[in-house]
C-alpha cells in the first residue's frame, strides 16, 4: 500500500489530527485519520530527511542498592486520573537519547543513572492512531528518591517495587497502568528480571 | 490535581482532539490537548458511568504445533510504512475481549486460539497524548497461517519466530516496532519465554 496524500486537519501548538490519502489492496481510495505531534508527521517525509529520534524517551530504572524496580505513580491530565509507569518525557531540541534518560530521570525521581543496561530504537506507542515514537532506556540507578525537582504539572510519587511487591500491585484492582509498565512489571513478577 | 473541564475541539468520526482545563501543583489554570477515539472521553465520565472496557484488543500469540511466536508485518497508514507488531483491533460494540481476540486472530492470521493463557486489565498506550487502552491477551493458538480473512484496508503478512529469529528481527536495522511487540520480543529473545 501507498500514501498518495497527507493533510494537516488543525493547528494547535502540542497535537494536531492530519489525515492521510492511501489506495487500499483492492485499490479504493481511503483515508485514515491520526495524531501527531510533530508539524511534519514522519509519512510527509522523503527517506533521506526521516529521522529515527524518538518523540519520547521512557526510562526502566533499576535501584543498584535497593535491588528494586522504580516505578512513579503519576497524575495524567488526559486519563484525570493517577496511574503507575516509568519516568518519562519528550526530547528536548539537540539533545541526545542518553541526555533526556539522564535529565528526566532526575526531573521525577531525583535518582542518578550509573550504567545503561540497553535501549531500544525508536519505537511506536500506538501506530493506528499516531505516529509518536519513543526509546526505551533500560538503566541502574543510584540515590535517594525525591520529588524536589519536578516541574510544577507534575504530580509524582516515586516507588521502589521488588518482584512480590510487583505482583501485588498487578493483583490491585483500580490500579491504572500504562502498556510499558505492565508488560515489564509482569515479567518482572514472574522472573525477577527486567 | 484535578480536571476541571473538559472540551471538545474537533468533530470527526474515528479520532478527535479535547482540550482539559486543570490546576496545577501550584495552582495555576492550564490546559492539557488529548487525543480520543471516543466521543466521551475518561475523563468526561463520572466514577459510576467509567467503564474498564479497553478500546482495542492485542493478541499475543504463540502457536501449539509449530512452537513460536506469531507476529505480523502490517501496512500502518498514520506511517507510512510497515510494522512488526501483533494481530490486534478495536472492540465491536457489546463485544467481550476473548470474542475480539478470537475474531481478531482469525482475521489477520488465519490461525484459531486454543487457550488463553493471561489477560492484561486495560492498559494505557500513551497516557501523554490519549486516553486509548488496550487489554493485552496471551494465547496458545493451533493452525495454519493465512492472509484470505484479511480485510481490503490490512496488508499483513504472518510470521512465526524462534527466539533465536527473534535476536535477529532485533537487530537487523530499519525494521519498525511497536511497543508492545519489542517489549516482547525481546524478552523472548533473551528467556525463551512470553
């Protein structure tokens, strides 16, 4: 299949809605509305300017003397409501995958990166609805847990979970979770490795 | 925090944007812009009316006889471009998750589910920038693969992967993921296990 066209729908300052024109298998012509971020969503882009950042850097920390998984339960103004996941947060202009981990991370919890364990590539949240991309960066961590230095959106409370504490929380009813963090505190639970 | 009101800026028919007014830390008014494939988003709910229904249904398969996991490579009109990921699909109305996942996997892959093996509660895709949810659900799955249920707007293509296929889908460059499937994979690549 082929994207014969692509046009921009609204023009606000974070999110826009674009729709995209596309013949389907059979040959009618289409289109499929979604959600970006960007001003130029990556399918407006030729294949030498495409870029492979993320939107968003996701960061899995693991405490070097805990020997815990940490987690942040934090409001989400689009839910209205709190939920568990990893600290996160879009990549600031120039800045590099390795320097966001580092910046966020700080930002939510307070903690220090020591050793990045892996990372993924730019990866797609939810590709039937957007094109938003994030890399996640899978780290151990060093320090005391503090909310010093969120911004003033942010409302947080840091966690430290072992594996039981983890399938406790999957257990919880009424706990919202975001995809990331509940395949990997799953896996956790079940094996004790992220 | 708290979520003061809640508007509507655009009207669509599968995706639309809202606007949430809400105070912050501090107590300043801003405001927050979200997509939703739903009409009356989360947040617009009161606490009896919320429903925990996802909005789609991801399959994540692995199949009897032949001992491997079950991926797609699928055309994602929002990129342009194909995608290694899961069978997945919105909820019909009146429609349980086991139905969708059934219809679903049948649908893309050709193959029929033989046991479901664990169920994600509705889970969050991108909690920033949606309030879409999805209910991950791990099958044992028996047959064999084909495309000739696919609809005129899917090009899919199934793929059963070792985990030692599954080391080397990660690290052959340009190749797409989503989120959910390089969560996985690469569990599976490293333990043998989903």
């Amino acid at each position: 299949m082929k994207i014969l066209e692509v046009k921009q729908l609204t023009d606000f300052k974070h999110l826009n809605l674009f729709s995209n024109k596309y013949k389907d298998r059979t040959g009618t012509l289409k289109s499929w509305i979604f959600a970006s971020r960007s001003k130029e969503p990556q399918v407006m882009l030729n294949e030498e300017s495409k870029s492979c950042k993320p939107s968003a850097v996701v960061i899995i920390p693991f405490h070097q003397e805990y020997k815990k998984l940490v987690m942040i339960k934090e409001f989400r103004v689009p839910l209205g409501a709190y939920q568990y996941g990893f600290p996160a947060g879009l990549m600031d202009r120039d800045e590099e995958i390795e320097e966001t981990a580092v910046r966020e991370l700080k930002e939510e919890t307070g903690l220090e990166i020591v050793k990045i364990i892996r990372r993924s590539p730019a990866i797609y949240s939810s590709s039937g609805m957007t094109d938003e991309s994030i890399s996640l960066v899978y780290v151990i961590c060093s320090g005391k847990p503090s909310i010093e230095w969120n911004e003033d959106s942010e409302d947080i409370e840091v966690l430290m979970i072992s594996s039981e504490d983890a399938q406790k929380l999957l257990e919880t009813p009424d706990i919202k979770f975001d995809v990331k963090s509940w395949i990997v505190v799953s896996t956790f639970a079940r094996t004790g490795i992220i």
